[in-house]
C-alpha cells in the first residue's frame, strides 16, 4: 500500500519535475526518446500548432524499449508522426542516442549537418523528465533558448497510463536523484532544489522507493 504521505510526496516532486514554461513557437521541436508514444503525439500537437516547422525525434533503444519499439525509438515516433499526418519533409531522425546527454548532442549536430540555424528548442520529454531535459540542454547547448514541454497530465493520470502507481514513484525519484547529482559530473546545469521537495524524496528513499536510484559512480543514463 501506498501511504497518503507518499502521495503527497510524491506529487511533490512531480511539481518540480515540470517546468511550467508556456509552449511558444521555436526553431525546431525535438521529442526526447523512450517508452512513450505520448511524446510523439505531443510533439505533433504542437507542430500542427504552429509551434514549430519542424520536428526532431531522437532515441535509439533502452532495454525497456527494445521489445516495445524494436527499429528504435525516434523511428516508432516518426511512424507515429506520419501517421499523424505530419509530411515526411518536417521530420528528422536521429537513431543513435542512448541518454539524454546524447539526445541533445547528436540532435544539434544532425540540425548543423544540415543546415539548420537554430535559436530556440522546443524539447518534448515525458511529464517527470522536463526539469532533467531543461538542465541538459542548457549545458549541453547553452546559445539557445530552450523551451520544456510534455503531455499535460496529472500524476494520477500518468500513474494510470502506467499502470504501477509504485514504479512511477521510483522513476520520480531516480530522476530527481539524476538533477541532483549529474551537475557535478557536469551532465547538466545545476538546479536549486526546494527544501520541502528535497525532504519529500529523502522520505521517498526510506520509504523503499529506490528502484531507480544510481549509484554515485554509475554512469550517465
């Protein structure tokens, strides 16, 4: 069972995963890979609104995708954009990246090699994952202006999406533990974490919600 105070923690957290930027046109849009169709479906809302002219889908496979979306994440989103009715023209792939890191370091290098100038971004991640995209952008690609967005959901809505309420808990947590680690490994730009969001994942992590946790020495994901 899941207490009230874990939910209440953990909606905690899922508040300061999202960035509440406002969905604004920008250069390109790049929907980050994983196991959600969502981000796809997103990123084509927000083209067919004029948000961008152009979409991006970047993800090679995971091994919690590799069963789901075996030819890779940025091409099931691109199948899926197609089947949108996004013309083949206003997409790009990106079929190698296997972290966040490389999302965006080979997504700018695939817009470069082709010749697309870029002053905004329009990253799409999952709901928990806009803070974690935020702060890799800005390191990573810190001349452009970055705009976070993601499916607009509730965590009740996301858990049942899902389908285990207590596995959604620990991917908040692991990704939280992720923005407060990864700035000194220099992955991302550090950000200020709350005092009442950092209690609520230190009572997460008692509480047994530490499937996602990384070790201090384990590499970037």
């Amino acid at each position: 069972m899941i207490s009230t105070q874990d939910w209440a923690d953990a909606r905690r957290v899922w508040d300061y995963h999202q960035m509440a930027h406002s969905p604004r046109p920008c250069s390109v849009a790049i929907g980050l890979g994983s196991h959600d169709l969502g981000v796809a479906d997103t990123a084509v809302d927000l083209y067919k609104r004029g948000m961008a002219p152009l979409l991006l889908f970047t993800g090679a496979t995971s091994p919690t995708t590799r069963e789901r979306m075996p030819r890779g994440e940025a091409v099931h989103y691109q199948e899926r954009a197609l089947e949108l009715g996004v013309p083949s023209t206003a997409i790009l792939v990106e079929p190698r990246a296997r972290n966040t890191g490389q999302n965006i370091r080979f997504s700018r290098e695939l817009l470069k090699e082709s010749g697309i100038e870029v002053s905004s971004v329009l990253l799409i991640s999952k709901p928990y994952e806009e803070r974690r995209a935020y702060a890799t952008a800005r390191k990573l690609w810190p001349e452009v202006e970055v705009v976070s967005a993601s499916t607009p959901m509730t965590l009740d809505e996301y858990v049942d999406f899902i389908g285990d309420a207590r596995l959604v808990i620990d991917m908040l947590v692991g990704a939280l533990q992720r923005l407060m680690i990864y700035p000194e490994q220099g992955f991302m730009i550090s950000q200020p974490v709350p005092a009442d969001v950092a209690e609520a994942y230190e009572r997460l992590c008692q509480a047994g919600y530490t499937s996602r946790l990384l070790t201090t020495d384990a590499p970037s994901t």
